[in-house]
C-alpha cells in the first residue's frame, strides 16, 4: 500500500480585531488554496472571500504546491488603493502649506 506522507503547514488569517492561525497536517502535494479549504477558517470567518494567498509574506498563486513548515496566509482585499491614498495626502499637504 502506498502511504501518503503528510506535511505540517499553517493557515493564517488577520483581521483588525482577530487572528486566527491554524497548525494542520495535510497531504504533500496539498495547494495553498486547498490547504484553505481543509482548515476550520471557513467555520470560524463564513465571510471570508480567497482572493490573494501567501506564504510567508510572499504572493503566491493559489495553486502552489505546500512544502513542510509553510504558512499560508490568506490577504483581505485593500479598502483604499494605495497610489490614490497617496495621492491625496499630497494634495493636502499641498492645500495646507499654500
């Protein structure tokens, strides 16, 4: 019989007030996405929308392979665009210092 080997990864999740890291043992070969999936996140967020994934601070596409000792990390989408955000603070610099 073939064994499957299992590896030990983490899902992480941030929001402002909560985090939520789960420790899982999932099949190598699992993707980030999958790994996703197999963690009690959807239970304890409902609301989560997977859009962005990461490992270890590193966008990576949703379909990448784990490897042992990974943490995947699932990014809330930005509420404001940075380059805009940007934008406007030095338009009111701008207005302040005139």
């Amino acid at each position: 019989m073939n064994e499957v080997e299992l590896i030990n990864v983490e899902v992480a999740y941030a929001l402002p007030e909560q985090q939520y890291l789960f420790a899982l043992q999932v099949p190598q070969g699992t993707t980030a996405e999958q790994s996703i999936g197999l963690s009690p996140l959807f239970k304890k967020q409902p609301d989560v929308v997977v859009e962005q994934v990461g490992i270890f601070s590193r966008p990576v596409p949703k379909d990448t392979p784990l490897r042992e000792g990974d943490r995947v990390e699932v990014y809330r989408p930005l509420k404001a665009d940075p380059r805009e955000r940007r934008r406007k603070q030095v338009e009111t610099q701008r207005a302040e210092s005139s």
